[in-house]
C-alpha cells in the first residue's frame, strides 16, 4: 500500500537528482542502523540523531523558519559547509544564515535521540552512488514485551508477577537470510530485562524502521536453563 506523498530532504548537497518528474528504484536504510549504512552515502551518519531530531519538529510549518534553511541546518549537520544561497532552498523565500545556525544549535542539544511512536524516524533512500541520497520520515515501529516463568506451564502470563531481571536481549536482523545470528552487523542493540511500572522483567527497543525483519534472541542470567 503507498504511503502517498512525503517529506524528503537531501543528505549531500553535492549530488542531484538529476530529472525532476523521474521515478528512480532505491535501496531503504533504517537512520538509526548506521553499521548498515554503505560506506560514503552518508557525509557524517553519526549525526543522523539529531537529524531525526530536526524532522520532528516540523519548523516548516512555523512562519519563522522556511524549507532552505531547514535543509541547509540538515547538511550542516551531515558535515557539509552552510548554504544561504541557490536556486532550490531559496525557493520559499530568502535562507537566513542566523535561523540556520539556530536550528543546528538546538539540534546539537538532542544527541542520542530515539523517537517515540507517535514521532517520526528518518529512512535514508539511496537511488545510486550518482544521484542524491533522500531521507524521508515515517512513524517508527517499537518491539518489546516480558521475560517470565510460566510456573503453571500454560503458556500465558497470568500467575502473578513472575518477570524475571537481568536477562539480555539482542536485536538483531538476518541480513543473510539464513536463520542464523552470525553476530557482525546483524546484531543492532542489546539492552537487559528490568522493572517497568512495578512489574519484572520488561525490555524495549524503540526507534526501529516499519517493514523490516527484526528479531530478538534471549540469554539467561547465570544459573537458568
């Protein structure tokens, strides 16, 4: 089902989509999984938090901010120089040096973030080492639930509070497709089991990209089976 039309933004403002109105196959990385990035799509990918962070705060619908100085804070951002000037990010009006060092500032203050749900996560597009790499904002996915003993072995979680702490979780994608975790780049975060609203035994990752095959691969504390 499409999508219909979305926010894009560039990533490096020395390469073009050379043919407005074309349709161009490309190749979906998640912004948050920058192990999976190719080599050189991305000028500084280590900053794309905080263009994530940027997308979400929706300045184009504020009169104070318009689209060019929005892009050009996005390639400072990348680690390009800042642009003022040319014929598409002035197309909304003049780009405002000082607007554009104030949304990289404010940016600057959000390293590390994950969004929620209900906020938006960048999907880089690559379309070719020739042509301009997009990224475009979508709500994120989320994937967690409990780790707990089913003392009566029915296989629901309804004997009380049975979560257990301080299991390790991985999360990871079989890039390879063959049903193993080869470890390498499949593996894209680990985070531990612990107390959430009281109860045991909780794990979580947010900011993952919707359509893509996660996983997630369980190790017991020491002394459980």
């Amino acid at each position: 089902q499409g999508l219909g039309w979305l926010d894009g933004w560039c990533l490096n403002p020395d390469l073009n989509i050379t043919t407005n109105g074309a349709s161009y196959a490309a190749t979906l990385y998640s912004s948050s999984e920058l192990n999976l990035l190719p080599g050189g799509l991305v000028l500084a990918k280590e900053n794309l938090d905080l263009v994530n962070w940027v997308l979400n705060q929706d300045y184009t619908s504020s009169s104070t901010f318009n689209y060019g100085e929005v892009q050009s804070a996005i390639w400072v951002l990348m680690g390009f120089p800042k642009y003022t000037s040319g014929a598409d990010i002035v197309a909304q009006g003049p780009v405002s040096s000082a607007n554009v060092d104030a949304i990289v500032l404010a940016a600057n203050g959000h390293n590390g973030f994950v969004p929620d749900n209900n906020q938006y996560i960048g999907v880089v597009l690559d379309p070719g080492s020739t042509r301009q790499p997009i990224i475009t904002k979508v709500h994120p996915a989320s994937l967690g639930d409990y780790v707990w003993e089913d003392k009566n072995a029915n296989g629901i979680q309804d004997d009380g509070n049975t979560g257990i702490n301080g299991v390790t979780v991985n999360l990871w994608r079989d890039l390879n497709s063959n049903g193993v975790f080869d470890g390498g780049n499949e593996l894209l975060a680990t985070t531990s089991t612990h107390q959430n609203g009281g109860v045991d035994g909780y794990y979580e990752f947010k900011g993952l990209t919707p359509g893509f095959d996660y996983q997630v691969q369980f190790i017991a504390p020491a002394g459980m089976a």
